[in-house]
C-alpha cells in the first residue's frame, strides 16, 4: 500500500487530491497537513510512503520545508505540487532533493502516474520540463537567475513581491541584515541595482 501525507493549505486541494488517490485500489491518505508545522509532526509520526508537497504555506517556504524533510528523512520521496511555471522552479526543486515536480492543472492520472514513479524510486518530471533539462546541459549561457543559490533565488522573489527586508527577515527568520547581504549578492550577480527592476525581470521572466 502506497502511503501518502498531503500537505497543502487549501481545503477543497486536499480533499481533492484525497479522492483522487484513494481512487486507487493500492494508495491511500495516511494524513493531511495544512502548514509546514503540521507536516514536520505528521511525518515525524505517521507511517508513510511520500509526501506530495504544495511549496506555498503559509509558515514556511518550499525550498525550507523540503530541505528540513529530507534532512529528517533523506530516504522519503518527496512530490511537489504547485501552481508555479515548471520551467522556472521544477528544476530547482529537484536539484534541491524532491523526487518530482507536478503542476496542480494537470490530470488526475498524472498525479497517479507521478506518485507511481516516485514510489519505485526514479525521478518524475513532465515531458516539457524533461526536454529543457537536457537543452540546458548544452546551453552555453543561462538567465542570470539560474546563477542564484535557492535562496537567493527565494529572497529575490519575495523582494519582487514587495516585501521589505524587515518582513523577509522575519519570514525566513533570520537577521535584516542577514537579508541585506543576500539581497547585496543577487544585485551583484544580476547586475540589477534597484528593487524595481528586480520586479520588472521577475515578471518578464515570470518568477512570480
């Protein structure tokens, strides 16, 4: 039996990917969590076989929670769910330790498909997301985003957003000026100077 704990902040996605996987004669739901708090216990807890992980919560940021998960359980597949554009996050979040990544529009069946393949160990991606990871082993330059660390990446966002360093800080937990530091490093490695035309290549390159 194929054990899966779904963490998501949205009822009605929950409940929806429940009846999806108890649709399966061999899956069933071993538990839900609707924060990273509650997943961290969950896990910690419950006999599972993976994890299918939205990277939006409310707590705590994806690339965290799935760092901390596979800290705790290197062993545990990890699968993502989200909403975010696969070309731009997928990849990261596989090179980060996640067994796969899907995006929440697809198919029913492709969920069932993606928790099959994670389950016997092997790695799931979309085709479309397949094919540009074999282009970007023979790209000769990248976007500059792509030269960013995870986080980084994740505080150039938040920044995008319009979140002031006090907020990010707190948010990530951290110092201000641990944040002005990662903030100091993305403009060097961007070449953008200003917090406005980090937006402006985030929604270009729609990162957010």
């Amino acid at each position: 039996m194929i054990k899966v704990i779904i963490v998501d902040d949205h009822p009605v996605v929950r409940r929806g990917l429940k009846q999806i996987i108890e649709d399966e004669s061999d899956m069933q739901v071993a538990g839900e969590a609707k924060n990273a708090g509650e997943c961290f216990s969950l896990v910690r807890k419950t006999d599972c076989t993976l994890v299918c992980l939205d990277i939006t919560l409310p707590d705590r940021n994806g690339f965290d929670v799935l760092k901390q998960l596979k800290y705790e359980h290197p062993n545990l597949p990890i699968l993502i769910l989200s909403v975010h554009p696969e070309d731009q996050y997928g990849l990261r979040f596989i090179k980060a330790g996640a067994s796969g990544y899907l995006m929440k529009e697809g198919a029913p069946e492709e969920l069932v498909k993606a928790i099959r393949k994670v389950n016997a160990g092997g790695k799931y991606v979309s085709a479309s997301l397949a094919e540009k990871m074999v282009s970007s082993l023979g790209a000769l330059s990248k976007p500059p985003h792509e030269n960013l660390s995870n986080r980084e990446f994740q505080i150039l966002c938040m920044i995008a957003q319009g979140k002031s360093l006090k907020s990010i800080a707190d948010e990530l937990c951290v110092g201000e000026k641990t944040v002005s530091t990662y903030r100091s490093r993305i403009i060097e490695k961007m070449k953008i100077n200003t917090n406005s035309g980090l937006t402006r290549y985030a929604l270009e390159n729609k990162l957010i």
